[in-house]
C-alpha cells in the first residue's frame, strides 16, 4: 500500500511526501512521520503497489 500525503507548510507553500506499507495504517504512519514540524497533511492519497505483469 501507498500512501502520498499532499502537505500545506506555515507560509502556504504546498508539498508531497510519500511512503508505502503493508497496510494503510502502516503506509500513512510512516508518511505521516515525514511531515515537517510547521507543515500539515490536506489530501490523502491511496494507492496500491502493482506488481508487474509477466
């Protein structure tokens, strides 16, 4: 699982992190952790890891 996270800091300047998991919970931790300190999450994103076709 993917989760990318669009960010809005203090002075408005919007950004992206993003992280994968085995499970959503996991996924938005992890995204979540990498979140600056004066920045917050507005938009969540979900997306599932595709394996490739043989």
């Amino acid at each position: 699982m993917k989760v990318t996270l669009t960010l809005e800091a203090g002075n408005g300047e919007l950004g992206h992190v993003e992280a994968e998991g085995v499970t959503y919970e996991d996924a938005k931790a992890s995204a979540e952790a990498l979140i600056p300190e004066d920045s917050k999450a507005i938009v969540i994103r979900v997306g599932r890891n595709r394996r490739p076709r043989p």
